[in-house]
C-alpha cells in the first residue's frame, strides 16, 4: 500500500471502477440481454462519464479499443483472469505483463488472488512479481481478493471478507476489491482490516436501481471508498442516470434515494 | 488485437490460410490417399496461389522449404502443436519461439489455445509470452481457439464457438481461427463477440466443393474473414480449381455456386 | 550464519522481535480482543521501546506504515507467509523479493522453512535464492524453522526443536526462531545444536505476565538470544510493562521475578 | 531441417553414428560379455575407423576422453537421457546444455523424444530450447525419435515408425534416428514422411554380420541415409571387418553380401 | 570427468573426504554419544589432519566456521541436501548455488543424485546446471551417486553400486562417492564401470577399527581413491589414531593391519 490519492483511478480519495472482463471470465452469456455491449466501444464510451475513474478490461480489449478513448478515460489493465469453461480448483492465468501494461497506456493494474484456493501459493507469487513490477512503473495495484475453493462454500461472510482486505493489504495491493459482506457492519469491519489501503465493493450482478445504490451507500457510509461495478451499469439500457447517481453517492456522500431523486 | 489490414497474411481484409501441420497433429494417416504432398514443397506449391495469403506450417518445416518460396508465399510459423500420440488432457507444445520465427522469416505466428482443457492456465499463460514477443516483433498473432477438454464433449456447439472467439479477443489475438458452429446465425454471433477482431474458420475434414465452398460463404457473409485450410485443398488431386472458387468467395464475396461455376 | 552482532537488530547480542503478520497468517481474528490493534501503526508505536530491536511485518504493511517509523524502528520484513485459508499441505508463499526488501528499508529478512512437509524441498529451495540475495544486501536472515506436516503430529517436542535450529543453523540462517520446546534442558540442547548460530524463542499465544517472562528466563539461560513475540504484547492492553520486564531479561539477564517488581 | 551435407557428421550424404551411451541407458549389463569396453577409450578408438562419421556420448564421457582423439573422432554429445533405473513414464533429463556441448568441442548434438510419452510436450519444449541454441552455434540436431509410453506398446510398427520421422521433421531436425520399422517398405515410406530430412535406423541389440548388414542395406535401398549403432559393433570382438563391410554398404551402396566377402 | 590430480581436494592420486553435513541429512541424534562434537569447530579441528584431503559441510557451515580454518582444510560445500523429516520419494534440496560456494571458498563442490527415484530426472537436471557452472568456476565435482527409491530396496548390491559410478562417469562427475558393494571383486568392478573417474567409499555408520581399516584397504586395493567418512572419524573419542593410519592405507598403500600396528 502506497498512497495513491494522487492516481488518476482516484477522484476525491474514492473510485468507481467500470469492469468488462466478463466476455473472458463468464463468457458471451453475460451480454445475451444487451448484445450491443458485444462491442467493447460501447462501454469504453459508458467509462467517460465523470462517475468512471477507470474502466477494466484485459489486454486484448486495451490493445483494440483504448487508443480511441486514451483522453477520455482511464485504463486499468486486468493483468489475469480465466474463463469459465476451467473446471479445475480456482485459478486464474497471468494474460499480461506490467511492462505490457504500461505500454499500452495503463494507468493501474488489477489482479485476482483466490485465498483459499489449492493455487493460493502460486498465485500470491505472481501476485508478488507483478506488483514489484508496478511498482517500477508507479501504477497502483488493485486485488480482486476473492477467498475460493476447495472448503469455502459461502464466499461473502463478513470473517471471509474481513480476512480478503487484509490479505489485500498484507500483500501490498492498494485498493481491494471485495465482495459485500452482507451488512454495513460486516463491511466497516471489513474496512477496518484494511489499515489506510482503500476498499471497493464489488457490484456482482444486475439489481433494482434503489437497492443498488443503497448498498454503495452503506459502503460510504462504512468507510469504503467506493466501487467497481460491470453488469449493474452496462447491462441497463441507459446507464447514465444510474452513473449521475452513483457520482453524487460516491464522492458526494449522498444517499441513495437522495442521489436518485436529483 | 492491433489492427493487421497492411500485414501480408490479408488481403482486402480477408484470409485464406493454408495450413499443413497435419504430419505433427495427426500423423502420416493424413496424407494416406495423397502420399506426394508428404513432401512439403508440393504444398508450398499451391501455397503460390493468389487466394492464399499465408501457409501455416511448424517450424521444421519453414526451415527446410521456406527458403525457396520466400518470394512467393508468405509464411505463419505455428508455434505450438502435439502429436496425437499424446493421451493427456487436451496440450500443446511450445515448439518454436517467436524470436526464431522471426529469425526464419515468418509473417505471422499462430498459437493453438484449449480452453477448458485442464492445462488451459498453463497455456494461457504460454499465449501470453508469444503474444507480447510477436509485439516486438509486429507480427500478428493467430489463435487456434478450440475449447477442449474435461467436460466439453461437443466443442462445435454455438456457446462455445462464440466464447472462443470472445476468448481470442480478450486475450489479444489479431485474428481467431475456429470451427464453424454448424449455422450461419452461430456463425454471426460468434464474429459478434469477437469485436473488431477478425475470425476464420477452420476448414475441417475434407468435404464435396459446393458443401465447402458454400460454408465459406456463409462465413463471409456472417462478417467472418475467410478461413484456415488444410485437407480439403491439399487432399484434393487439383487443388487449383477449388481456389480459383474461393477467391472469388472470399475477396469478391461471390456465392459458392457462381464462383464454381466460373 | 555470519557475525551480525553489529547489525542493528541486535542489541548486546540478543534481539526481541515484535512480529505482525497475524492479520496474513491467522486472518482478523487474531485481533478480535483488540480490534484498534487492526491499525498497523499501533503496533509500530509499540515497537519504539527499546526493548524491541525490529518490527517483523509483511510487505504490504511496511510499504504503508513504515515510511512513517524509520527513525525510531528497525524493520524485518518477513518474505514468505500464507493464510489459514490455505488446505494444503504447509506451504508459504513468497511474497516479497531480498530486493523489494531492500529497497522499502529492511535491515533484515525472515523466511518460514515447514520442515518435514510435502513442500520441504521446494521451500529450502526458495530459502537458498533468498539467502544468497541477503548476502548480497548484507542483510541477516531469520528463519522461522518450524517443522509441521504430514507425520509430524506434535510440533514442539525436544527432537524436533533440536532438528529445527541444526536445519536452520545448516541453510545458512542468521537466527533461528523456534517453538519452545517445553524444557529450560531442551532448550539448551536446541541451542547447542545451532552452533554459533542465534536462537530465538517464538512467542505463542498470549500468556500470563510471570509465566512468560519466565519462559524468556528460560531461553536466556539455556544460552537462547530472545525471543519473537506478537500477541503476548500487542493483545495486552498496556504492553509497556511487560516490554521493560523483557528488556531486562533478555539484556541485562534478569529473572523474571526481579524484572516484574521493578 | 537444414542442409548439413557439409557436417563433418555425413560423408557422401550418409552417416554413421557410433553410439556409446548404454552405460546410462541400459547400465552397466549391456558390457558384461565385453568387460574391457567399460572403458571408453577403446570405443573411442573403433570410431576412427573411416566408416564412423561420429561418435555419440554423453557430456561426461566426452569431457574425458574426447581431448584424446579429437583430432581422429567427429564428436556427437547426447544432450538427455535417463538410466533405466526409472520407473516412470518414459523420460530423458537434459544432462548438458548446446552451450557446453559446444565448449567440449561437439560437432552435433543429439536428444531423445518419446512422442507419446506423458512426458511429451515437456520434452518436446525441452528440444525447442536445444534445437534453437544449436542453430546459434550451427550444430546439427539428430533426434532419437522413439514413440514410447502409455498405450504404446509395439514401438517398431510401420505407423509409429512413420509418425517418429515426421515429428522429427515439423519439429526441426536435421536427422532421425528411428528403430527399422520390420520391412523394406514400411522404412521406405518412413523416409518418405521425413521430406528431405535425413533417416537414420537405430541398430538395436547385436545380431549376425549378414542379418544386420542386410537391414542396412535395406535402410539405404529405401533411401535412408544410415544407422547409428552400438551394441553391434563394439560388443563384438573385432569390429574392424564389420565396419569394412559397413562402409561399402553405406557409402558405396554395395549389398551386405558384396560387402562381407570383401 | 575432468583431470583432478593438481586439486587441492586430492593427494597423491586419492582422496579423503571428512563429510560432515549429518546435522542436517539425520538430525541431532547423530550426535547424541559425541554431544561435543555439535560444535562444528570440533570436527572442522579433526579436518587439519594430514590424511584429510577436505571437510565436506552443508553452506551454513562453512559460512560459519571455514573462516578460521581457510589455510588449515580445504573445503568442499555439500550443495544439496533434505532433511530426514521429509517423507517423499527420496529428494534433496539445492541449498547452494556453485557461485556462492565458490564466493565462501570452495575448493570442490557435492551433489547427492538418486538414480531411480521418482526425481531422478530432475535432479539429474539439476546437476547437469552445477556442473556447469563448476566448470566455469573450475571446481572439482564429486557425485553422492545413490541409487535409491521406488522399487530399489537393497540399494548397495553389486549392479546398484557398478551402475551409481558409471552414471556419475556418463553425468560428469569427478569423483563418485558410493557405498561399498559388499565385496572386493564387486568394487573393483564398480572401478572398472568408472573409467578414468575416482571413486570414493562411503564411510557409512561407525565400526570397529579393523573392519573399517580392512574395508578402504579393499577399496584401494580394487583400485578406488579412497573414501568419504564421516561418523567412523568424529563420532570416536580419539579420532586421531584412526586417522593416522587411514593417512598410510589411503596413500601408502599399507595393510589395515600395518597401518594400525604403526
């Protein structure tokens, strides 16, 4: 943990981390409702909104489309992941070097760790090279800290993520990325495991408006420093309102209903 | 991807690749009614036709022939590839480098990825070396994107065609080769996902010209690329008629039965 | 083993290393008692008393903490560790390169060896490329020698204390830090084991004032260097007490009894 | 594959490799009628004989006895190769790099793959890794080709013979040396899978002069380019007038009967 | 094998090898009649003796002591090693790399290799890269050979202990240290398997002095170099008379009676 407030992936201490690495780690199912987000231009253009401070995408999408965005938005490179059509224990492969990364014009670098999974050693080495390599390009290090595998059946108690923000910070990433705990509680304990590194909640899958922005809400509200968020924006059909709304609940400090109704 | 429309391996934003690596993939059975194209040079040949854009070959075979085609053919090292002798789960051996491709004139390089093969980390990871070397090297990357494997019995179905060229684009391939998913719509949905990438298909075992020519194209029509083939142009006693056709099919986006008949 | 008498994690010949890595070994439960001690900065606090010759962190926390201690903490920066999340057999990853070490301040290194486990060979491995890079930096190298695995049941009994301080002693460690194996006799043979090398003591759970200060007599007058202690300080309430108790029994051979009352 | 006609290792477009490797291979069992052969220097001596394009030992053996003859001996140095003391699937350790090979002063260097082997995309990489070294310092590739392992259990059958020359071939040697496939056809079409590559037989256990000289002729009939032998020249008393015979048979494409009566 | 005659770790043809690396490859209880003797000063003292060609310790030893015994032993770091608190199939660390052994002053350099366990090949792999790096340094390489592992259960019977020399002939090895086959007819042929490579006696558990004595003379007398001792020599009170009498049977050739007498 370094301190990173200075980052273009950070507005006003916080963050909104637009992800698509779903066509990889879920496969095309996840755009059968918007087949139009199919094309990675649509969401690039999504990440310009001023809510955005980064989008996430692999190599293969940066490479493609980035050049065309590379003043509008900010880059940060997912450096592995691995499809779902793996069946073995929790992996994830490394897809792309720091070096590369920096090439391309990446402005952070993100990377999965599975505590818990049968591979946790050897990834928590890699996790180890490429954050000694982002840190010779000065790019922040955000952990996708998702405890899996064999023995952890429920994935999102408040013990598991207390235990995944600390991993986060022990390791040396900047911001975790968890999933939520279930309550407000949970998550500030959560936080608080993370000593000064910054914590994001992961927006898992689409949901009713409200709801949504209440839970980032509680995550503010419990110290947290924002979101990265994929299916619950480019999955609606306009995402902007719900992007001017996430603005005013991150970095505003307004409520949900309060950020909704403006 | 990187866009790849001023490489040699295409033409007018199209392909035809010649691939003859069946003597490592398959063995000498192959070849069993067409003996004489044991010898490479015959299919380095045909490769002089103005439809192919490239031969894909292993590397022992690019040092022994290439040399006196390198006027006339352009050349895709293949850089991995097994024997069927193996009885694994579904792997590929990294049999040349992207540095000794270059060495030995190559134009492009392809790279065979088995998507939820139990070794699909391994050769991800694998993918992600050549691909950042071919990089320094501007060579484009062609994968071989053939999920495989425990638990994916029928690896020609639309889901899976359609992860695979996702899959090809997320890792930073230029262009996918795949197999056709058996309908002009799957075909669609499958260039769909693939973004600006382009794809091509898999020619497959050798079939009857009008039933070849026109899946090529329902390929092109889809918004595919053309394709990679092997058998159903060297198997054939004169291969030279059936690429007068698909040139037509391919470039100048005739029908198959008005490019057969010329 | 090299002299490291000069070196500043150690004081007239002994050393007390305050560890924490709980928060990656044990997860947050560890600080269930003391949840303000989830902030690293309070534990560096307590590493200014003079009784204490380093901190003992992983990566991550140097990286965010130690920036603000460096004039008044000696830093350890321990290499490997994993969490309890892990099911395999022992095993400890290698979070942080000899050179990253350095690099963020490090006036030593601490490496955990499971001797006896399925993972031994790899791990001594590890240790070898870690050592020879301390050299380098001039760095001395403490080893958890902690012998744990398939067969080795009871983990602190006199034989295996003995082995895990020769091991230690054998590799190439500066100090070796062991359980206590439950005898001021078996002590003092572990220590003759090691040879010139230092022996520490490792702390455990928390304890009772006099029982642990006892403990510590112990070590010393079996010819032990001190100890490594953790949740013996900082899950008390005032640590203060206790670290004056132990500055006088590790430096100025004090029995536990005297250093309490003054 | 490349042009080696002009390696000290062929002569006349042929070879013949005097193999002396069994003491790893097979132990020390393969000497016991011939005792006084444990000792290098009189197989070193025998491949002077005109008829021997190449001795092939391994790393240590050439170390000590090669300065010796360096000036009468064309050196092959076996870079892998396993004692039959191993009881897995088959595999061969790389004993010495192309690097050092070269150093002791190699003319060629040789390696054994055992398509089919579980081992085989590892020790397929492995020959990636020496194959391309050996281009650096321009020294031939023999590979052992030798399908063996699971599910492999008649390794001299014509398909399998077939398959050895062209994995040897797409995988960039420069000769094959392959067991003799049980007909004269079934080598001639061997040699046909291996483009111009050249094949060599390998000579097995020791048989009569006329039956042995008889399959090489064979070998040459069907265009192959030799043999690399062993046990049937030095395990006999006085190998001189076999080698006399071989020459005439090899190089001069006399029958073994001509040969003999010479 | 090279020519070692001129090295300091030989004497007049022979060699013996004062093996002291027990601490770590059996533990404590090696030491438990000669508790003194944990102090590796002691045995390093013992190692002045004229009859010692050189000590043979683990790194950590010799970091520790050879300072004060550099003009008085020569020294020979023991590379690898495991504990025998590993329960696998028979393995050993590299716990020293050949550039840091030479950087603390070895004149020679030890590897163990298990010939027909389940790792042979890749410790043989690991040899082929120290003994290449030995060669750069120009340092002797002397080979444990112990065929051990599945299916070897009497590991010292004559075709074991014939094929452990000449794998570490064919390897390249220097010296080979091997236990004694049982006889003098199948030791001489252990010699005969080796070529012009030195082979050792392994000293094995302590026995009475006749019988010890009587057994090197074996070895030499079956043309042998000598021997590697370790618990025969500084597990006795007085080490010195033995010494002084190996110093004749080893270079003088004298009977163990003679030597004993004197």
């Amino acid at each position: 943990m370094r301190p990173i407030d200075d980052s273009p992936i950070v507005r006003d201490g916080n963050a909104c981390i637009l992800a698509m690495d779903h066509g990889l780690e879920h496969g095309p199912v996840d755009f059968e409702e918007v087949p139009e987000k199919l094309d990675p231009a649509t969401v690039f253009e999504t990440a310009t909104h001023d809510a955005v401070t980064c989008i996430a995408v692999q190599k293969g999408i940066a490479e493609g489309y980035y050049p065309s965005y590379e003043d509008d938005v900010n880059l940060l490179v997912k450096l592995n992941g691995t499809s779902n059509l793996w069946m073995g224990e929790p992996d994830s492969s490394l897809n792309c070097s720091v070096e590369y990364a920096a090439e391309i014009g990446a402005d952070a670098v993100g990377f999965t760790l599975y505590g818990g999974s049968n591979n946790e050693v050897e990834m928590a080495e890699e996790f180890r090279e490429i954050h000694e390599a982002a840190r010779e390009y000065d790019l922040p290090v955000v952990m996708w800290s998702y405890p899996r595998g064999q023995g952890l059946k429920n994935d999102t108690k408040p013990g598991t993520i207390s235990y995944a923000t600390r991993l986060a910070l022990e390791l040396g990433a900047d911001i975790a990325k968890v999933k939520y705990p279930g309550s407000a509680d949970a998550m500030e304990h959560a936080v608080q495991c993370a000593g000064d590194m910054k914590v994001v909640m992961s927006g898992g899958s689409k949901t009713d408006d409200l709801d949504f922005l209440s839970t980032v809400e509680a995550v503010i509200a419990a110290g947290g420093n924002g979101l990265a968020v994929g299916r619950n924006v480019w999955q609606r059909e306009n995402p902007e309102r719900l992007l001017d709304a996430l603005e005013k609940v991150i970095y505003e400090e307004e409520t949900a209903d309060a950020a909704l109704e403006a």
